[in-house]
C-alpha cells in the first residue's frame, strides 16, 4: 500500500511544486477543500478527505478532519501490534506526511475593522488537531508547517525517506506554532473581556534578528518582535544603512523613541547607556539638534540620536562632524542622506511617527524566575492641574520649562532630576542612590556648561528631606517642579519659600528603573 500524505494548507505558498515533488516520491496525496482544488487545477491527483473518512464535510468546514481515520492514522505506532492491529480492524491507512498551515487569525486581528465573528472564524480547529497528532507521533510521522522547510523534506523522501533528526526538528517547530498561535488567541479573548492579571501570561514573539552577541561578547542573544507589530517601535524601524543593530543599540534606541514620543514640537532626543544626555525642541530640526547637542556635547559623543522631523542638509552637516551610532527620524532628504551615508558604519533608520501615541499596553520585564508586568507610564498631564505649594508662583517661562523638564525626567534612571529651560535639558543626574547626589551632578553639568540661568529643576520623586530644594537654592534654581507625598514636604516648601523659589506638586510619581 502507498504512503500517505495528508496536505491542507490556507498558505499556497509552493504547494504546487512540493505536492509534484510527493507524488514522485511515490505517496499518495489527501487534501481538502482549497487546497485539492489548487491540486485538481494543477493536474496533481489527491483524494479528498471524504473520500478517506466516508463522512462529507459540513458546518462551513468546521468538521471535516476531526475523524478516527484521520487521527488514527496520524497516531497509530507503528511500532506496537495492538496500535497496527486496532489500525487494520477499523480501515485506517497510516499517514506518514502532514502538511498544514493554519487560518490566518493573526491577519484577522490585524485588520483595523475586525469584528468579533470573523475573528472567531478565523479559528483553527481541525488544523492544531491535525499538526499535534502528527508531531506527538514524530517517530514515524512527519509533520510540516511552514513552507520553507518544503525543500528538506523533499530532498530526504526523495532519498528515501524522512530522517528521525527531521521529524523531531519538525514536531518542535510544529508544537512552537501551536502554541504561537493559541496564545494569539487567548490575548485576543483576554482582552476581549478586559482581564488584565489572567492567572495565566502567554505571550509570543517571533525571531527579528540574530545578534552577534548580548550586552558583553559573552553573551549570546538574539532579537524577537511582537507577534502582532507595534508601528512605532524599535522593531519597525527600517534600517537603509550601516552595521546591523547591536543588543545595546536596540535597547537604547527603544528608550530614546519613548523620549520623543512625549514631544509634539520638532524635537531631537541624544540618548547614551538608556539615559538622555541632551533633548532639545525648536521651530525647525536643526534649532532642535542644536539645543540637544549644546545640552551636553561631550556626552552625545557615541551616542544615538532621534529626531521627530525629515533630517535634512543643514542639520545632517552638523550631525556628521560627530560620532553617533544611529540616527532615526521619519525620513532623510536625499541630500542629507548622501551626507550622512558617508560614514560607512552609522545606521540610519526611519519610522512612521504619525503612530508615536499608539498605546503599546503592558511592558515586561524579567526578572530571575519571573516576569514583571506592567502598563506603561504614558499618562499625558496638564501642567494647569499641578498645584503650586510655595508663597511665590512661577512665570509663564518657568512653567513652561518645567512642562518641558517634567516630560523629560519621567525617562531618567531613578533617582532621576533634570534640569532644564523651555527648549532644552541643561543638566541631568542620573541613577544615584540618593536623590541630593542626582541635584548635585545635574547642577554641576549645568554650571560647567554655564547653562544655569533660567532653568527649572525636575524630580522624578518627592524630596524626602529639605537638603535638595537648600542645594538647588545655592545655585541659583527659582522654579522646581515635584510629585509631593513626602511626609517631609513642608521642610521642602519652607525651604523653597525661604529662597524664593517656586515650587509645584503634581501627585505623580515617575520613576524608571
């Protein structure tokens, strides 16, 4: 009796070739609906599945392979006479070859009108049912899911027959497909329902990028991508030239694009070691470039850089006086990209930035055997809420500056201060373990670049005690802008109130681990 092999793809994606190529190899094909119809218009002779179960199909498909004689050949041993025994006495011929791709239900979803029915549709029953007897049954079964292993599976019947090796790398990449695609769905249902802690978290990526190595040559790593693609993001940039993306780049591209997704005039973020070390806005791009590299232009030295406008000429001659890693922005003019190209290892990206505010949900982080999760912190304030707690009020520049200081800092390494005027950042201190040592360094860029006057101070948090708010007052700081919630507060406001500064709460906490 010939081998059999069952195909039912909704992928036609080589079909033609690869069912030739099997019937050469002297199998016999069972196909159904779609695809026998594809093989019939080819000339390629298949069996239909009725033909096989003696039960035609019905309910729209719903129910057509789910049948003992398809199953029981997927999962009969061949290796057990009561298997084999049980096989002849009901008429169930073995199947040797599985060939199936699923209903596009991550296409569904993605569609912007989708409604709950068609989705559901879209559905697989039959075809995980199918792909998971066959790869339970690897030792004699083997099983295909995706077209690009066409060519290796033929090459093996066509010398014989499929190797153990194959069948197991087969049935491993059929249960990752499975179980990619189930978790689609339970994230479509979930949110469908709006449980937001479900007692389970499944979650699925698909392979972007190899990278040479992790943080450190040691390391291995690799890059994975939402199965369902954010538009503004890291993983949607598209890159036109230079090296390919390191698992630092990456990372310190994602943070910089969370900068600039808070700024809606032109802005241009320098970011260094998942810091800004400049952010800069003007009336065009390059008076953004320029305020972010006089932000700190030792800093920005390596470091990666995201604009919010087309780069053009004038502020591509500026930018290629420097070292920089990467340049994103939502294009380049041709001439600014001829410029910018000549430096044969910086990567130049673009991104769609008209998608900047599509909430992204949840981000995860890991941690030794865990998962944290959370929603990100993308709350859009109203500076006209924030309350001013001191005797004197700040100036419409000052508040300004702190709107512009305050949707920086919430970016910064807790604990986080920035200083900053309308324009621009003048001094950020960074990751201290104590919050007076961050006042310190932000103050102390800030006056080695002679940038202090006019600037506003940003905390991330409340000050816990009044040292801060006394250091900012020496040097010259008049307007601070903090969440409050100290039980220490009025120490703080009295000291500001003894150095005339103005001083704002916003009830909002922003740290950043």
């Amino acid at each position: 009796m010939k081998k059999r092999a069952l195909i039912s793809v909704s992928d036609k994606t080589g079909l033609v070739a690869f069912a030739k190529g099997i019937v050469a190899a002297g199998l016999e094909i069972i196909s159904t609906g779609g695809t026998k119809k594809a093989l019939d218009e080819a000339g390629v002779p298949s069996l239909a599945i009725e033909e096989v179960t003696g039960f035609p199909e019905m309910m729209d498909g719903r129910v057509k392979t789910l049948h003992p004689k398809i199953h029981g050949g997927l999962l009969g041993r061949r290796d057990l006479d009561s298997h084999m025994a049980a096989m002849r006495s009901h008429g169930i011929t073995e199947i040797d070859l599985v060939v199936v791709n699923l209903y596009p239900f991550k296409e569904t979803i993605e569609k912007p009108d989708v409604t709950e029915a068609e989705a559901i549709e879209n559905i697989d029953i039959g075809g995980p049912s199918m792909l998971r007897s066959g790869a339970k049954n690897f030792a004699s079964v083997a099983v295909v899911v995706d077209p690009a292993d066409y060519e290796l599976v033929l090459t093996e019947l066509q010398a014989g027959g499929t190797t153990l090796g194959t069948r197991k790398y087969l049935a491993a990449k059929v249960f990752r497909h499975t179980a990619a695609y189930d978790a689609l769905i339970a994230g479509y249902l979930t949110n469908a329902v709006g449980d937001s802690q479900p007692e389970k978290m499944t979650l699925t990526y698909e392979l972007k990028q190899s990278l040479r190595y992790g943080e450190n040559s040691h390391q291995q790593a690799a890059f994975y991508q939402d199965a369902l693609p954010v538009s503004y993001s890291i993983a949607q940039a598209k890159q036109l030239h230079g090296k390919e993306l390191s698992y630092n780049n990456i990372k310190d591209a994602d943070a910089a694009l969370r900068i600039a997704r808070e700024f809606e005039a032109p802005t241009v973020v320098a970011l260094k070691h998942m810091n800004p070390c400049g952010i800069g806005t003007g009336d065009t791009i390059e008076a953004a470039y320029d305020f972010a590299y006089a932000a700190d232009p030792v800093s920005i030295f390596g470091g990666i850089l995201v604009a919010n406008r087309t780069i053009d000429l004038a502020t591509a001659e500026k930018m290629h006086q420097l070292f920089l890693e990467i340049i994103i922005a939502p294009d380049f003019t041709e001439e600014a990209f001829a410029v910018l190209s000549k430096k044969k290892n910086l990567r130049l990206m673009t991104l769609d930035f008209s998608q900047k505010d599509q909430s992204t949900n949840n981000e995860t982080v890991s941690v030794l055997g865990g998962l944290l999760v959370q929603e990100q912190d993308v709350v859009k304030e109203d500076p006209a809420n924030w309350q001013v707690v001191t005797k004197r009020q700040p100036t419409e520049a000052e508040l300004a500056a702190m709107a512009f200081a305050w949707k920086a800092v919430k970016h910064v390494k807790s604990n986080a201060i920035v200083l900053a005027n309308e324009h621009q950042t003048v001094g950020i201190g960074a990751g201290q373990m104590n919050r007076v040592g961050s006042v310190k360094i932000a103050i102390d860029q800030a006056e080695t670049a002679e940038m202090m006057d006019g600037a506003v101070l940003a905390s991330d948090a409340f000050f816990p005690m009044a040292d801060s708010v006394e250091y900012a007052a020496a040097h010259g700081i008049k307007a601070i802008v903090q969440p409050g919630g100290s039980i220490k507060d009025q120490l703080s406001i009295e000291a500001a109130d003894a150095a005339g500064i103005a001083m704002v709460f916003t009830d909002l906490r922003h740290f950043r681990h």
